[in-house]
C-alpha cells in the first residue's frame, strides 16, 4: 500500500530538517505546510503508528521505511508523468494529471509502465526517477 500525496507532503517536510542534520518540530511541520499545529500533531501521530516517522530526542525523523516509501510515490509520479508527456501532454498539466492516480497504482503497474517506457532514469521536469531498492 502506497503512501498517499498528503503523507508525501509531510514526510518531504520533516525529510529536509533532517537533511539539514536536525529533527522536525510540530510547529515548524505546521507552519512551512499552512496547517494548524493540532492537524499536524494528529497527522505526525498518524505518520508514526505507520511506522514512517520517529520521535527522538531532538525532533521527528523520517525512518528508513518512510524513505522507502517516498521513493516509491515519487518513482510512480515520475513515471506517469513520463508516459503523459509522452502522449503529447504538456509537463506541468501531466504533474496534475499524475497526482490524481500515482498513489493509487498498484507497484506491478508502475514497474509495467517503466519497462513500457525503456526504463527512463528522468522525468519531464529532469528530475531523476528514484529505484524503490
Ligand atoms: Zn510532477
């Protein structure tokens, strides 16, 4: 089961403090996303049970799995939007497109369409299509 957009959002937040060597906060989260700190305490929970994010001592950090499982969104993203440019769909019209159905499609599809597409290392925009490994 895919992530979907939504928890994308998130993990993506907390993804850059923590590449920025230091642990998300609730606030921060809920500021840079335009929520209210309870929405984002109650989705950061959420994120947590499903084992995406951990609370250490200094902040949320995204886990391996939640790193794991942004890729895979992204990878699908990318690769629906490739196909879609493909058919003749202008780039930033086939990044809407693709967020209606990335997170829906089943990882056999997704790894159809790439096959389909002769294995494309780069989306529409040049932005590399990460491996799910
Ligand atoms: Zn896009």
């Amino acid at each position: 089961m895919k992530i979907s957009n939504r928890e994308l959002s998130y993990l993506l937040i907390i993804k850059e403090a923590n590449d920025k060597g230091c642990g998300a906060t609730i606030f921060g989260v809920a500021k840079s996303l335009g929520v209210s700190t309870a929405s984002a305490y109650e989705e950061i929970n959420h994120l947590m049970r499903k084992g995406l994010v951990e609370r250490r001592s200094d902040g949320i950090y995204v886990t391996e799995k939640g790193i794991r499982e942004m890729n895979s969104l992204i990878r699908a993203h990318r690769i629906i939007e490739t196909l879609l440019v493909r058919a003749g769909i202008d780039p930033d019209r086939a990044c809407e497109l693709a967020k209606m159905f990335d997170e829906a499609l089943p990882e056999e599809v997704v790894e159809k369409l790439y096959e389909y597409l002769g294995k494309p290392d780069k989306c529409p925009h040049n932005k590399e299509i990460p491996s799910t490994q």
